[in-house]
C-alpha cells in the first residue's frame, strides 16, 4: 500500500512538473536542461524539479520507488547554489555529482558512527 501512494505521489509531482515546465517555451528532457533552466524556475517549484529528476534519474531500478527525503533536502540547496554560481553547466551532470558528494557524506558518517560503537 505505501508503494502505491509513493507511485502516487511521484505521479502528481510529474504532473505538477509537466505542467510548470510546459508553461515554459522549450520542452527539453531533464537530462538536457542547463542550470540556468533550472534557475529560471520558481523557487517554491525547484524542490519539485529536484526530486522528479532524483526520481527520474533511478528509473527502471528498484530504488525509484523510495525517494530519500533527508538526502533531497541536503541536495536542493547545493543543487540551487551551484546552479546559480554556474548558469551554463549541465543541470543533470550537477544534480548526480552532488547526489554523489552527499551519498560519500553519508557512508563516512555512517562508519564513523560504527566506529564509536
């Protein structure tokens, strides 16, 4: 049951993304948006944005069925710095290297925790 509303709740956040990103005036795929796409955004809908393509980008893997709040919290803000210090990178490049900074952040403190016991 909580699967489904998970599918759920991920559907209505792609919807709410389909809409939002097609009151724009191109309609490229996640995977093509710079970050001055993703800057271009209204701030209430960038979280939104962040944990579609987190969603979108597991497709297809067991994973996308959970999405990692704690973690997309952490993310959406260094997404947002990084993209507004560089508005030509690539929104999606940036996206799996912060996804990847806050995942090694992570698994340290998950050792040092082990550590200590």
């Amino acid at each position: 049951m909580t699967t489904r509303r998970l599918s759920i709740a991920l559907t209505l956040v792609a919807l709410a993304f389909a809409r939002e990103a097609g009151a724009g005036e191109s309609k490229k795929p996640v995977t093509k948006w710079t970050c001055f796409d993703f800057v271009g955004f209204d701030d209430q809908f960038k979280p939104k944005a962040v944990y579609w393509a987190t969603a979108y980008s597991k497709g297809g893997k067991p994973e996308a069925a959970v999405v990692d709040i704690a973690g997309t919290e952490k993310v959406i803000p260094i997404i947002v710095d990084e993209c507004q210090k560089d508005p030509q990178a690539s929104f999606w490049q940036k996206l799996k290297s912060t996804w990847s900074k806050v995942e090694a952040d992570a698994k340290a403190d998950l050792k040092k925790i082990e550590s200590k016991m």
